[in-house]
C-alpha cells in the first residue's frame, strides 16, 4: 500500500543519500575528523526523521483508520503498534 507520505520520504531520504555520498567524498579527500562527525550526525538525523515520518504516518492510517473502519481488528493493531514501537 503506498501512503500520501511516501513521496516526501522518498525525497527525504533521497537528500540524505546525496549528503552520504558528500560525506564519503569528505572521507576520501581527507577532511577534519570533525567536519566529519558533523556531517554524519545531519545524515543519521535525515534518516531518523524519514523513519520515524514514515511510522507515524503508518500509525495514523493504516492502524487507526483501519480500526475505525473495521479493516484492523483492535488486537492486530494493538500488535503491531508494539512490533513498530521498537523503531521509534
């Protein structure tokens, strides 16, 4: 099933991949250890944003409206709201 938000992740993540492939370029040319971890961290932020963008969107459709419209049953749910809370 594809969500409304799939787009902007993919965008999002797309960003990140060309930042990553910056960084590896830094890494090759040698820049500072600190430029680095820098630029590493904006990286791991982008994509724990994409991730977390992608849950909740998750959450909000597919589990709670799937409930509502009888899609979901509670306990099914209820089940994967707690296999999905681990990636939050």
């Amino acid at each position: 099933m594809k969500h409304a938000s799939h787009p902007r992740i993919v965008k999002r993540l797309k960003r990140a991949n060309g930042h990553l492939a910056f960084v590896i370029a830094m890494l090759e040319v040698g820049r500072r250890c600190v430029d680095l971890a820098q630029q590493l961290h904006a990286v791991e932020s982008a994509i724990t944003n994409a991730k977390r963008a992608l849950i909740h969107d998750h959450i909000q459709h597919c589990l709670g409206d799937g409930v509502g419209s009888d899609e979901v049953t509670p306990a099914a749910a209820l089940d994967e709201f707690k296999q999905l809370a681990k990636y939050l």
